[in-house]
C-alpha cells in the first residue's frame, strides 16, 4: 500500500466539453431524413407494353433506404400472416357444431342492433325480483303427453304418423315423477337437473327422451298455484326450451352441411331431402301433443326450423300460433306465452315484427279478465293483493311492447297511447308504454304522460312507479325547454308523498338526473334537501346505500365546478348520510376520482379546500391495520392528486401552512407524506426562483422553515430508502438556498441512515436484495459532495471520511464487491476536489475550491485518502483467486480500477501508471474481459496520447497488450 503515489491529473474541464462537442454539418431539405415517407414507386406493366420488355411489379425508389417498420403497414407482419393463413384455409367439417352455431346466434343477435335490449339483460333481474318464500312442486309424467294413437286399422294414418305417436304414448316404468315441498334454490336446481338431462338424453340419441322432457316442462308453466314466482319459473323453463329449439336446429343443420358447410343465408333449395323429412318429422310429432299449451311452447321453440321446409313458414306460422294463444283461460299464462312468442320471433326473424303487432291487441283485450271472478278467487285464495298480482305482468308486457316498439314509427306509440286512455289509462300498459317506445318520443309528449298519469286509477299501479318510467327516459332525452320546470315540479309533487323510503329512494334517483341535466344548482339543492328529509327519520339511509351512491355519480356527471358542487348548502350533510365506512369511502373516492379528471387548474379557493380536506381525512381515516397495502396506495394517490391541485400563489407562507395542517391530517399514509416534503421542498426552490437566488431577510428564514420541516418529517418515514433519498434531496434544496447549516445536518442524518440499511428489502411483494439499491444512492451522494463545502469547526473532508467509515462498517453481504466499488467510485469524487476549478458548483454557495483555494495540504489530504482507498482495493482483488466466479469479479474490479486510473490519475508517475499496467493485465489475465470493450479503450487511449498535454500515453499504450481466454 505504501508503494502507491496517488496524484490527480489536472483537468481542464472547458477544453474537455468542447472536444466532446459533436460537428455540426449542415442538412439540406432534400437529403433522406429517418422521418421523411418513404417514396414507392409502382410499375406495373401497361397492356401495350413491347413484347419481350420486363417491369416489376412494384419496386422502392432506389434513393430512399428500406423503412424496416414500412413492412407492417400491408398486413406482412407474423399475426396478419397467421390471420390471412387462417382466413383463407378451407373450413374443415370437423369443427364443432356448437362453434359453428354460436357463430350464427352472434350473427343474427347482430341483426337486430345494439339498441335491442336483449333477454339476456333481462333475465337475472327477473329471477332477483321475483321471489317466493312458499314451498314449490314439480309433477313429471313421462308418458302422458302425446295423443291416442288412432285405430291401427285405419287406412288414413301412416305407418310413420303412428309409429310417432306410439312413441309418445309409451310409458316408461317409474317415469311418473312428483317433488313436493321444494323451496325456490331447490326447484331452480331441479329444472337445471333436468335441463342437463335433456342434453344427456341428446347426445345419447334418446330424441324421444329429450322431447318428453320438453313437454313435461312446458306444461309446468300451466301451475300458477304459486302465482308470485310465476315470471321466474318461466325464466327457468324457458331456458330449457331454448336448449331444445337449439339442438334441433343444429342437428338439422349439420345435415345439410354435408359436404361442406350450408351458408347462413341458405334456402330451401338448398336443403336436401333427408334433413327436410327430419324436420317435418319433429314438427309432426309435436302436432301429435295433445295439451294445448306445451304443444305451443314446443313448437315455438323450433319456430325456426321452418327455414327448412319454406321460404314463408316462419311468416306463415306466427299468426296461427297467436290465435292458438286465444285458447287459453289464465290470463297471465297467455301474456307469458306470448312474451315467449315474441321473443323467438324477434330471435329467429326480426323482419317480421308486424306479425307480432297482434300479441299487443290480445293482451290488451284479456285486461278485463283480470276482474273477472276466476281471477279474483284465485289472488283469494293466495291472498295475493291486486297490486302485487298486477306487477307480475310487467315482465311479459315490458318485453312484448319492445318487441314492438322496436325501431317502430312515432304514430305507433299515438296509437298505444290512445287505445291506452280508452281503457282508462291502464297504469299497467300505460308503464310498459313509457318504457317500450324510443325516448325521443316519450320526451316529446311528457306532458300528455303526466296528464294521462294524473287520471290513473292508483289503486292497481301506484303513480309514482309510472313517474319513475317516465323518469328513465326524460334521462335519455330532453323534453322541450318551455316545458321542463312543468314537468319537473308536477313529478316531484307526487315523489315527495311517496312514504316508504325505498319506493321514494327508487323513484328520486331517477328524477335527480333529469334534474342534474336540465337545471341549476337550486333545484338540486331543493332535491338533496328533500331525500335527506325522507331519508334521515328512523335511519333509512342505512337500507339505501346503492340509491344513495347513485345520486352522487349522476350530480357529479353534471357538476364539475367544485366552487358550484360545495357551495350546495345540502351537499356535505347529504354525504353525512353514508354512514358505513366501506360506503363513505366508495363514495369520497368517486368523488376524488371526479375531481381530479376535471379540476383542471390549480386552486386556492377555501370553499373547494376545505370540502376536499374534508373528504380526504375521511379516506385517510379509514385506514387501520387491516387495510389491504393496494387500497392503501390506492388512497394515497387519490390525496396527493389532490395536494398537487392545491396552490396559493405567491403566498408561499400560506401554501407552507396548507402543508403543515396535511401533514398532521394524514399521517398515517407514507406516500402523502412523501408528497409534502417533495411540496415543500418545490416550495422552497421557487422562494429562490422568485428571489433570483438573493435571499431576503424574510425569504432566508422561510426556506429555513421549509428546511425545518423536512427535517421534522423525514424521520417518521418508515421506508429507509424513502428516508435516504429525501434527506439527500433535501440537503440539495437547503444548500441550493444558501442554508449551509441545515444542508449539513440533512446529508450528517443521511450518513447516520446508512448502517440501518437492511440486507434485503421488499420491491413489489417480493424480497430483493438491497445491495444495488444502495450502491445508487452512495454514488448519488459522493456527487453532491463535490459541491459541499467542510465544516469549519470539523476536519477536512469529513462528510467523505464519514461515509467511507460508514461503508468500511456497514455488514455488506457475502462474497460481495460493493465496499470495493464504492472506493472505486469515491476516487473520481477525490481526484475532482483537487482541481483548481471544479466540475460544477452552486451560485452563492462557496464549495471547498474556494475555501482552500488549492492549498498544498488539502491536496495532500486528498492524495493519502486516495492511496489508502487503492490498497484497499488491491488486497481486496488478491483475495480473488479461489475459483472461476471469483477471478470472473477480479477481472471486472480490475479493469474498473483501470478505467478510473486511466480518467482521472496523473500517469507520468512511473508508479502509478505501472499499476494502471499492471491493472490491464491483471483484467486481461483469464480472458474475462470483452474484446470489444478493451479494442475500444485502446483505440481512446491512443487518440488521446496524441494531444501534447496527454503525450505519456504513448509509452504506456505500448505496453499494454490484448490477451485471450486459451
């Protein structure tokens, strides 16, 4: 160690940048830019070209380089290969004949438009609405459903009609089934049972089975013993028919598509024989049915198989199933099988809609049956109330009338409407109406809706249901302007009677829209005053939280001035209703969410502040112990979003306060705190900014207490690298403003840190070892130690001694080199501080060039220190001998010490450049070095030693030699 004699090289840090500088050559519009198109130029061939002459067919011009992203513009990439090669292969007839009609379902779902509400949507909010606690049965006969076979002797029936009807007359042993005392989860899983069974029963080739199966199922929509659970059990059924309709389908289909595939748009002409008789077959058999209403049900099912056997089936089928529906005598059993009608026809053939048109007429013409006395013993006998009975329709009636109304001309809705009010403003159609038809037309006549509303009759459809429907679609479209407050205060008149708290919380969501989307903020004030009023008696909030939440997403979709939204007088109290704590932070994150998305400007508004900090410490509050880490960042974002908006200008001493009281109100997320340190450390580089780095009496002492500040609340981060960085960062920031005290005091905390610093750290869930992490902000740090200049009552270089006596300490891993790099890395720092000028410096800020203006000693200090981190360094490389991995690491520790030597040692020292010698080939040894790299800094080093000042070089490049791995 003694042998080496460490002398910096002098630099002269000007000169260097401009040889660095790169030439400037001047670039004419017409030379190739990387940017510009690429030109192509296409010559095909010309009909009257010469015989015997060539042309490509498309050629590049020659002057433009090839743009090898050019190449993806016409589909030539791997995936547009793969998707041509795919597109253009023959259909195999070994695909599946479930993907092939899932495809055609897609197709003509399409058909029908985006703006059809499917049944889809529909079903699962019929199976919720409509419940029943009572007990439930299934009677299954699985051989009673097809008629007597006529005498065998009769010459008028085929052999093949009465083989059908024998197979449907054949009893199996044990097949009567009956499951009583069922509860609602029961029944649903039995009819699931039994749809499974009819896919069984179809792919073991039992057809007979599969259609018993669909007959006794249809017949269970004839049981309305337990009327309240009606419209789901057929939701339930009506999913097995479904299932049916579609195995039919496709079989049949699959028999056509041999050799290849029928198209969609197939005709009759193209079915062939065997599938036509298949067909006619299932139709025959289901016309054997004796029942009247599974024989409807089953035949609706496969209404689509007529494409099969007719160009008009379809057409001409629909009308005689209607009139079939006539038969039957429960009036709410009709509605639904014509729902169940009008569905497979908007399904199968949406082009005939007209055919449906006189579904709507029927139902309207059974309303008085609804009086009549079968029906009324009926609900008496159930103890049904009128009311109840007559929402069990809204299902059928809802679907029917879409079908209808769908894409249907304005005078339809005229009509309906007029045939509406000569059956006394039925409620019940009158509902269906309002929301079958488009909303453009019911906006349109919003006022004649409300006078036909007033003349309901109430006591069958409570009113404030229909101004609920007409609610939705005022939402959807805007009534005309003259009339809006009209409507606004004739509805509310009527929702604000409402006294169940829930049937009030539903209808007020609706209208909050209209109101949000038409007026100001005093009719929404006037409304969040009336739901509070209703809402707060008995805590009935509580049972309203979905509503409630509503609410405050459709204010905030209308409402992005948050000076307008906080100045409602009702707003805050209105949020005071979310008692819940996982609610009330749903809703202040939605809120948050909102403000950050449109708060575009930065504020200071004390309305908009306060408000916030409100919300804010609401989230903040909810945080305890079991907090889920992501919620906790999630939280975090959300408030420091918010910090970032926060400004008061040129009042740095107001924005410091805003800080101060944040911190106080979230201490307990990390990330926010982090925030407001970077906040107030911003803060205070824009004091110097303002200042132009001439500090004032008053402005010295407020970056102080922005200093102060940090230094407070750095220590009760729990993050030690969190704490490093910002002691660091906020070292910078002091010195920058002059406050050299607290500059030392923030980079002294930092170097105290360190030896807390543990082996591993946790990076995204996973455990990480720390040593790279460190190795950053240790070589961060020596940079801005360039710039700091010594205390005056401590010995020289003592925050440099300090950290190099904390790196010789600090427990560092196993067969680790990072001790050794951070000398390594600490030598440029030293070599930097003994120059005359430095490499860069702080305006106002005196660093140790100017405090010791070259002095002798101070370089000398600086040499020593420099002799001891290099022996340091050799007895750490002679260790490294014991295997390959390790002689791998003392190569590369080798060639850095090298590197470092070469920059910023003065090598006509014969000592030092005979380690630098001696480094090279240490590195070179094994051949563990990359070629590449040392060709490179050979070729460096010679066109440095041809500079004057750099001629040594030239001897020590000559002895410098490249070796090999043999």
């Amino acid at each position: 160690m003694a042998s080496v004699q460490w002398r910096s090289r002098g630099r002269n840090y000007e000169a260097e940048l401009q040889r660095c500088h790169p030439e400037g050559l001047p670039v004419e519009f017409g030379d190739y830019h990387p940017l510009k198109p690429i030109m192509v130029t296409d010559t095909k061939t010309r009909r009257g070209a010469r015989k015997g002459s060539t042309s490509s067919s498309s050629s590049s011009s020659s002057s433009a380089p090839v743009d090898p992203l050019s190449s993806m513009l016409d589909g030539t990439d791997p995936l547009s290969m793969f998707a041509a090669t795919e597109t253009s292969a023959p259909a195999s007839h070994s695909s599946s004949v479930g993907d092939l009609g899932r495809k055609r379902r897609v197709k003509e779902e399409e058909a029908l438009g985006a703006d059809f509400e499917p049944w889809s949507t529909k079903r699962g909010e019929i199976l919720a609405r409509f419940t029943t606690t009572e007990k439930l049965s299934i009677n299954l006969c699985m051989g009673s459903d097809g008629g007597k076979a006529p005498n065998p002797g009769s010459s008028a029936v085929s052999e093949k009609v009465r083989t059908r009807l024998e197979e449907l007359d054949d009893l199996e042993e044990g097949s009567h089934r009956e499951l009583l005392n069922l509860s609602q989860q029961d029944y649903a899983n039995r009819i699931e049972e039994l749809n499974q069974s009819l896919k069984e029963a179809w792919s073991s080739d039992q057809k007979v089975k599969a259609l018993k199966i669909v007959i006794q199922c249809s017949k269970l929509l004839s049981d309305t013993s337990v009327i309240q659970f009606y419209p789901s059990k057929f939701v339930l059924i009506t999913d097995i028919l479904d299932t049916f309709g579609r195995l039919v389908y496709d079989r049949i289909w699959t028999m056509c598509s041999d050799p290849r595939p029928l198209p969609d748009s197939f005709t009759v002409e193209d079915v062939n024989d065997t599938a036509k008789e298949t067909c006619l077959n299932w139709f025959f058999k289901i016309a054997s049915i004796r029942e009247l209403l599974p024989r409807l049900y089953v035949e609706a099912a496969i209404l689509k198989c007529n494409r099969f056997l007719s160009k008009s089936g379809i057409q001409e089928t629909l009308p005689r199933l209607t009139a079939m529906i006539r038969g039957m005598g429960d009036p709410l059993v009709a509605a639904y099988a014509r729902a169940y009608l009008c569905r497979v026809g908007m399904e199968v053939a949406p082009h005939l809609k007209e055919s449906l048109n006189a579904n709507v007429f029927d139902l309207l013409a059974t309303f008085r049956q609804i009086s009549g006395d079968s029906v009324q013993k009926q609900l008496h006998l159930q103890k049904v109330e009128v009311p109840a009975y007559l929402t069990l329709y809204s299902p059928a009636i809802n679907w029917i009338l879409q079908c209808v109304a769908y894409r249907a001309p304005e005078p339809l809705l005229t009509e309906m409407m007029e045939r509406c009010k000569m059956m006394a403003n039925n409620a019940l159609l009158l509902n269906s109406i309002m929301r079958a038809f488009r909303p453009e037309f019911v906006a349109t006549r919003a006022t004649d809706f409300i006078g036909m509303i007033k003349d309901c009759d109430e006591s069958g459809f409570p009113k404030h249901l229909l101004y609920g429907s007409l609610g939705r679609s005022l939402a959807c479209a805007d009534p005309p302007e003259s009339e809006r407050l009209t409507i606004l205060n004739e509805a509310w008149k009527v929702i604000t009677k409402v006294r169940n708290p829930q049937d009030y919380m539903n209808c007020a969501e609706i209208w909050v829209e209209f109101t949000c989307r038409h007026f100001a903020k005093r009719e929404v004030n006037t409304v969040l005053a009336d739901i509070i009023k209703h809402m707060t008696p008995d805590r009935a909030f509580e049972e309203a939280y979905p509503q409630l939440q509503s609410v405050i997403r459709k204010i905030l979709t209308y409402f992005h001035d948050f000076s307008v939204l906080f100045s409602m007088e009702r707003f805050l109290p209105f949020l005071d209703m979310f008692q819940k704590d996982s609610v009330r932070v749903e809703v202040c994150k939605s809120i948050m969410e909102v403000f950050i998305k449109h708060q575009l400007e930065l504020t200071r508004d004390p309305v908009i502040l306060n408000a916030m900090l409100h919300i804010c410490k609401t989230m903040h509050d909810s945080v305890n112990a079991l907090t889920l880490e992501d919620e906790k960042r999630s939280l975090a974002l959300l408030i420091i979003s918010f910090i970032r908006m926060v400004s008061f200008g040129r009042d740095f001493e107001q924005q410091l306060s805003f800080c101060v009281e944040a911190r106080a109100t979230f201490c307990n997320l990390e990330p926010v705190l982090v925030q407001l340190i970077h906040t107030v450390n911003q803060l205070a580089m824009e004091t110097r900014m303002v200042m132009k780095g001439n500090h004032s009496r008053k402005t010295a002492a407020f970056v102080r207490a922005c200093a102060a500040y940090c230094f407070i609340t750095i220590p009760s981060l729990s993050s030690i690298f969190s704490r490093l960085h910002l002691y660091l960062l906020s070292g910078q920031v002091a010195l920058a403003n002059q406050c050299l005290s607290q500059a030392d005091a923030f980079l002294k905390a930092a170097v105290s840190v360190l030896p807390e610093v543990p082996r591993s750290i946790s990076v995204e869930g996973k455990l990480r070892s720390s040593e790279s992490f460190l190795l950053d902000f240790i070589n961060n740090f020596l940079a801005t130690l360039l710039v700091v200049p010594d205390h005056p009552e401590h010995g020289v270089l003592y925050l440099v001694r300090g950290l190099l006596n904390m790196v010789q300490d600090y427990t560092w891993e196993d067969n680790s080199d990072a001790k050794v790099r951070v000398y390594i890395s600490a030598l440029p720092l030293l070599a930097a501080m003994s120059q005359e000028t430095y490499l860069y410096s702080i305006p106002k800020v005196d660093s140790n060039e100017t405090l010791y203006g070259g002095d002798p000693k101070f370089v000398s200090e600086i040499n020593k220190l420099c002799e001891t981190l290099i022996g340091q360094i050799l007895d750490h490389l002679k260790t490294l001998t014991r295997d390959e991995q390790s002689v791998r690491r003392q190569s590369a520790l080798a060639f850095s010490l090298f590197g470092v030597l070469l920059a910023h040692g003065d090598l006509r020292n014969n000592k030092l450049s005979q380690l630098s010698i001696n480094l090279w080939n240490l590195s070179h040894k094994h051949g563990h070095c990359e070629t590449r790299i040392s060709i490179r800094t050979l070729e460096s080093i010679r066109h440095q030693a041809q500079r004057p000042d750099m001629a040594h070089l030239s001897d020590t490049i000559q002895r410098l030699a490249l070796q090999s791995r043999t």
